[in-house]
C-alpha cells in the first residue's frame, strides 16, 4: 500500500525509499554498498556549484558515478544564479536528476547564504529554482527544512513557490535550522506541505527502522522517504522497510556473517576510489558504525583508529568477528 514506484516528471523509480544527501557519507562506495539493498533512488554527497563553476578537482571526485547503477540523483547548493545555472547544465548531463539544497544547516555552508539560510530569502530562493530548472534537462527536485526557526516556518510557502517554479519533487525534513538534527521530527509540517501542493512530497527526518518508516507514510500521506542518518552502519534498512512494508513482518537481525561481508566489500570499494590512507580514514567511522552497539564495540574502534594500512585493517576487522 505505501512501497510503489515513484514518478518525477518523466522519471520512473522502482520505489519510494531514498538514500539521502550527506557530505562525507554517500560517496561512489556507500552508494553502491546501499544500492544492494534496493532503495529505488541514490544521492551523491552535496556539491558547490561555485566549485563546479571554477572547475575544481576535489569537487570532481564527489560527482563521480563510474559503474553505478542507475537512477542518480546529484545535489547542488549555492546563492548566486549564474554559477548554479551553470552547475545546473553540468550536472544534468551527469545525474537523472538534479536536487537542489536548501535545507543544509551547517553553519560554514549558511554563512556564504547557502543551504537553509535560502529561507529566509524566498524571492531569492525561486531566482535560484528557476535558474536550476531552466538549464537542466533532467528534472529538478529541492530539499528543504521546515523553516529558518520556530519564527520563521516557512515550508508551505516554499513548497508552494517551487512548484510554481519548475519544481518536480520536493523533500521535506521536518525540523528548522535551528532545531539542526535535535529533538523530534515535526510530522505535521510535512503533512502539511503534503496538502499544499501536487508533485510528490517526500518525508525526511527521524526515519531509523520499520516502524519509524510506516509512521511516516501514515501520518503524513507523503509520496515516498527519505532515509538519511538511519542509513549509517545500516544499509539493510532499505530492504527491512522493503519487507515490512510489504508484508508486516519484519526480517531476522543481521548476522555476524553478513555484516563481516558488507565491511569488507564497502574497504574494497574505498581502496578502488581512493588512495589507501584516504580510504582507511574514511572506513574508520563508516566501520564504527557498522559495529555499534556491539560487545567490545569501543575497545575495537580505539583500536580502528589507530590503523592506516589496509592489511592490518583487514586483519583487525576479522579478528573482531570470530
């Protein structure tokens, strides 16, 4: 009843359970460590569109999608028109779609007027929206919070103006940039910009199992979720939802065995990305989260960071779990 395939625009995804946008997590090796598990859309980590515009090298490497399976959606953020027009174009050619951040709350991004500090701006943010949707040929989508603060709720309003402008999809995080990732997930702003238009909405913001998942459908009405955080150490969340939205029934716990695989399936995958010193730093807190919460995880995760070389990474990781 709620898992089914999601239409933006012209684009078909097989269903409505997304991995989200994050900056240093869903890099080329996550998103292909998640795809395994069946979300019907992948997004790469955020990227500038100042850097893309200067053609800088480092920004290169975030929008590298060699050999991943299809759809990708690639995220943009930046305040001024031209060079988010023209980082439009670039990524378009690259991504089925092009998703535009408006609700980042870290404050190196908001001090420049990026993320959510749009807003607070929203005759400059549908500026923005619509130079994005004029020079992209794949559809469009934004990402928004549900407001600046507790004084500015502005969600309806936005989603409202997107649409106007061109907007396909929207999602939805239901906490302001203020709340940043405290407390709980408002549903009922997200219920709200539900309502308020007619593309698809999707829900973000708090979705970390099963139930978390089929509360947000319910409450809400939207048309799909978008699991971001829940996703760390945990790429079998996207099929446990699968599985229990479909059946009601929840699938057995992780095996040792199966998170042993995953860890050194996502190590390989980083090694191939990367050079080894970079990819071993990165494995660190993907590998802590892979094991939290299990026996003699912190001992194990002093030890992970201590460690640069990948055999001897490999070593540690196995050995853990015998």
């Amino acid at each position: 009843m709620y898992l089914k395939r999601l239409k933006i625009q012209n684009m078909e995804l097989e269903n409505n359970l997304i991995l989200a946008p994050m900056a240093g997590v869903t890099d080329l090796p996550f998103r292909v460590i998640c795809k395994e598990f069946g979300p019907g859309l992948v997004c790469t980590e955020m990227v500038s569109s100042k850097a893309i515009f200067y053609n800088d090298s480092k920004t290169k490497l975030l929008m590298n999608t060699r050999g991943e399976k299809r759809p990708i959606s690639m995220q943009i953020f930046g305040s001024d028109e031209e060079t988010i027009g023209y980082a439009s174009k670039y990524v378009s050619q690259l991504a089925d779609i092009v998703d535009i951040n408006m609700g980042c709350p870290a404050p190196k991004v908001v001090k420049n007027g990026d993320g959510s500090k749009l807003l607070l701006d929203i005759e400059k943010a549908e500026r923005i929206i619509k130079s994005v949707v004029k020079n992209s040929d794949k559809p469009v989508t934004l990402k928004l919070r549900k407001g600046w603060d507790l004084n500015n709720v502005v969600a309806v309003e936005f989603a409202r103006m997107a649409e106007n402008a061109g907007i396909s999809a929207i999602t939805i995080h239901g906490r302001t940039r203020s709340e940043m990732y405290s407390g709980k997930v408002d549903l009922e702003i997200i219920k709200k910009v539900k309502e308020s238009v007619k593309i698809p909405v999707i829900g973000n913001g708090d979705i970390t199992d099963e139930e978390s998942a089929l509360k947000m459908f319910e409450y809400t009405g939207v048309d799909g979720i978008m699991i971001g955080r829940g996703a760390f150490g945990n790429p079998w969340i996207f099929k446990k939802i699968k599985y229990f939205l479909e059946t009601g029934e929840k699938l057995p716990e992780i095996s040792k065995e199966e998170k042993l695989r995953i860890i050194k399936k996502h190590i390989e995958l980083e090694l191939q990305e990367k050079e080894e010193i970079t990819a071993i730093r990165e494995m660190r807190k993907h590998i802590a989260w892979y094991t939290k919460n299990m026996p003699n995880s912190s001992e194990f995760r002093n030890e992970i960071n201590k460690i640069e070389d990948k055999n001897e990474l490999l070593r540690i990781v196995e050995k853990f779990f015998v």
